[in-house]
C-alpha cells in the first residue's frame, strides 16, 4: 500500500508543477510569496508525509551552494529525454519558471531542512527538491520521487526568459 501512495504522490506533484492552463496575471506587484529568508526546519510538518532521504552519488547542495550556482542564469530542465520546463533564478532568491510558451509562472525559492523548495504564485504548496551535481551537470530529486525520477539541467544561459507581461492580452 505505501508504494501505491507514494506513486501517486509523485504523480500528484509532477501534475502540480506542471500547470498548462492559461494564467491570468493581474498585479504587477509580485505575489504573496514567503520570504527569501523563510524559516529552516528538520521536524515534520504535520498533516504531510516524510520521505526516506534521497540517494544521490553526491550530496545535497546547500542552499548558498544552490544560490551561487543559479543565480543569474536560466536552465533548461529535462526529464525522461522531455523538457520539464524554463527557469530563470534571479537576485533575492526569485524564480521565473516556464512551462509552455506564453505561460510563466513567479516565485521564490528558500531552504526547508535538507530541501530546497519553491513557492509560485499560482501553484498551491511548495515543491521541494534535492540538487545534487552529477557527472558535472545539476540534476534535482524531487521530495517524493523515486531514485531515476531526477530532473536534469540540459541547457543554461545568462539570457532571461521571454515572458508575456501581466495584463498583456486580456
């Protein structure tokens, strides 16, 4: 029953985080979105399941690890020979993440225990990774992934992503 439960957790997250419905954007101020600095914590949350740690050939980056790898650049994330999305890590840990042409999404990226997760304005919950270098390139294992579910940098550049500006179009 457990593999059952974890398999669709994994399912669940990777439906979450790839939202392709239409996005209404409509403040230009940036979202609700919890602070660089958000609180770091190793105990469970209540009310969520806890997964085995991830096995890695490496381990974990830290958060001023991952910072100072992404920072200023974009990456190209792919998964099973598909692209996963676009994302843009900028200044004060913020994040553009691309998942469809005209689609972009905003948010913050911040440490919680031995993950670091991300918060976008329209995707409820965060979703948590653990980034590890392997054979030189970024790969990152979601919180509830099975070992072989990584996600893996295939492409990176100092040029920002080509986002439709709030209220363009509506």
């Amino acid at each position: 029953m457990r593999f059952s439960l974890c398999a669709a957790l994994s399912a669940a997250m990777l439906i979450q985080a790839l939202p392709f419905t239409a996005l209404a954007q409509t403040a230009q101020a940036e979202p609700d979105l919890p602070p660089p600095s958000a609180p770091q914590s190793d105990a469970p949350r209540s009310g969520t399941l806890q997964s085995d740690a991830p096995q890695s050939d490496t381990s974990a980056m830290s958060l001023a690890e991952f910072d100072a790898y992404v920072t200023g650049k974009t990456l190209t994330w792919s998964q099973y020979g598909q692209v996963y999305g676009i994302e843009e890590y900028m200044e004060d840990r913020r994040v553009r993440w691309k998942t469809a042409p005209e689609e972009c999404q905003y948010g913050r990226w911040y440490q919680r225990g031995s993950y670091i997760c991300f918060a976008y304005e329209y995707s409820p919950g965060e979703h948590c990774w653990v980034f590890t270098m392997k054979d030189g390139g970024l790969t990152a294992l979601a919180e509830f992934a099975f070992p072989g579910q990584d996600i893996v940098a295939i492409d990176e550049t100092a040029e920002g992503l080509d986002c439709p500006a709030p209220d363009v179009g509506a």
